[in-house]
C-alpha cells in the first residue's frame, strides 16, 4: 500500500476530514482553489516538457529580454491550454476562462522569469548555447516530478525540483496565507517525505527543501536531518490505521479550519456520520 504525500499534510490538517473522504468516501463540493490548483499544476507540468525545446533554441544572439519574450510566449500559451481543459471544472465552481486566465497569469509569469533569468544567468557564465546549453545547464528545474517508494509506502508529485549536478533540492509551492516564521507543519512534513522520496529515487543525499508561498512571493528554507524519515515514517503508520480504522477521529477544533470545510454540515451532523460509517462497516 502506498499512500500519496498529500495524505500527511492532509491528516496533520484535520484527520476526521480525511476520515470522511477516504473511508466513509464523502466528496467536498468543488472548490475554487482545488480546481485552480489543478489548472497550475497542469501548465507546470507542460512547462517542464517544454524546457529543453526552449534552451536548446537559444542561439549566440539571445538577449535576457528575447529569452524572456520566449519563455512568456511558450507559458502563455502552456496557461490557455490548461485553462481550456478545465473549463468545465471551471464553470462549476462560477469562474469563468478570463478570470482563471487572470488569476493564473501572475504566478506563470513569475516561472517564466525565473527559468529565463535561470537559463541567462548560465549563458553569461559559461558562454554555451543549443545543445551544449541544455547538457551543462545547472541548475536544471524538474517540474510535477512523479516519485514513489514501496518501502516508505509513499508517492507523490514533486511541484519542483532543482537539480546542481549531483544534488537535488525539492520545491512546494502554496497559495494561501503565509506563517510569520518557517513554514506551516504539514508543509515541513511534505518536504520532509519528498526528501526522502528523492534520496531514494536518486540515490543522493537530499540536504534541504524550500516552501515558496506564492501569494507573498516569500521562500522558506527547510534543512532535513535523520529524524525527519522516523517522524514521517510514524505519520505514515498513522494514516494506514486510519484508513482501517473503524473509529471516526475527533472533531479539530479549529473554528478557522472548520468555517472553510466543505464538509462542516455532515462532519457536525453526528447521526448522519454514524449511519454512514455503519453502512461502511457492514459493506467489508
């Protein structure tokens, strides 16, 4: 059984939500963020695919403005896409293509002048173009990188990953409110199993992440020591018994995380919880 790293971030949240989805398989209406995320995730993950093609375009009479012109130019039309497979979803949660466009556009344009400044910054230090740029290029961005491991019973979807030669270093990037200091305990956690996912996957040591929270365009470093793999391995052993569990975890007591949930009316409706996990019961 592998679960996916989400799982961890999901549980630390609020157990008894992942209780009603992934055992009692209750559905949270669709949600503005979820379906946005999905339309970022899905250009980044095309984004990706098109880096190679783009630096191994880039010829001796690039300038940083023509490389960024480009990079725009191929997100740009990444964004539509991705909007354009979505519309339904979109439409669903009230927001229509220009809106999402508008929304996604920020955040896209933001991955274009890192990868272009990225791709500049090498070209002006090492004086290689074309191919030769894209075999020495460091470091190279991996985007939506799938990983998963039967021994740490985990898998998931790496929203970035830098590589310097031998060296990977993992990226999540958050929309939502950003914390005074480090980063949020389900996002360290993340990191944390993501590391340890990469170490795996590479054979090579993994020393540090970074959360980036968008919507404040701030990065926060996470170092990774040997504790992490036992707290994560713990958190891990905790989800498969609740996913087997037939008791339903207590309410989170979080007036904030509570306000926000799609499920707040069935989760506060104890009878109706009762009956579902009843019927759940009885159908093993």
């Amino acid at each position: 059984m592998k679960i996916s790293v989400s799982l961890l971030s999901s549980y630390l949240y609020c157990s008894r939500k992942l209780f009603l989805e992934k055992v009692l398989m209750l559905e949270e209406p669709p949600k503005e963020s979820i379906v946005m995320g999905s339309i970022r995730h899905e250009a980044y993950d095309s984004i990706n695919k098109k880096e190679e093609e783009i630096a191994t375009s880039i010829t001796k009479r690039a300038t940083f403005e023509s490389i960024q012109a480009l990079y725009k130019q191929k997100y740009l039309a990444i964004l539509r896409k991705a909007i354009a497979n979505n519309r339904k979803r979109l439409e669903e949660v009230n927001i229509n293509m220009l809106e999402a466009y508008k929304k996604s556009f920020p955040f896209i344009m933001e991955e274009s002048l890192l990868r272009a400044t990225n791709i500049f910054n090498f070209i002006e230090a090492n004086n290689v173009f074309g191919e030769e740029l894209w075999r020495k290029l460091t470091p190279k961005i991996m985007s939506e990188l799938r990983v998963e491991s039967s021994q740490l019973k985990l898998k998931g979807i790496i929203d970035q990953v830098h590589v310097y030669d031998n060296e990977y270093v993992p990226f999540e990037l958050k929309t939502g409110r950003t914390p005074q200091d480090g980063v949020w305990p389900s996002h360290r956690i993340q990191i944390a199993a993501y590391s340890l996912l990469l170490q795996e996957h590479f054979s090579k040591p993994v020393k540090e992440g970074f959360v980036v929270y968008l919507d404040t365009k701030e990065k926060r470093h996470i170092a990774i020591n040997p504790y992490m793999k036992e707290e994560v391995r713990q958190i891990v052993e905790e989800i498969i018994a609740l996913l087997e569990s037939r008791e339903l975890p207590d309410f989170c007591n979080n007036e904030n995380k509570c306000r926000k949930c799609g499920l707040k009316q069935t989760c506060y409706n104890e009878e109706e919880v009762n009956n579902l996990l009843t019927i759940k019961l009885q159908s093993r």
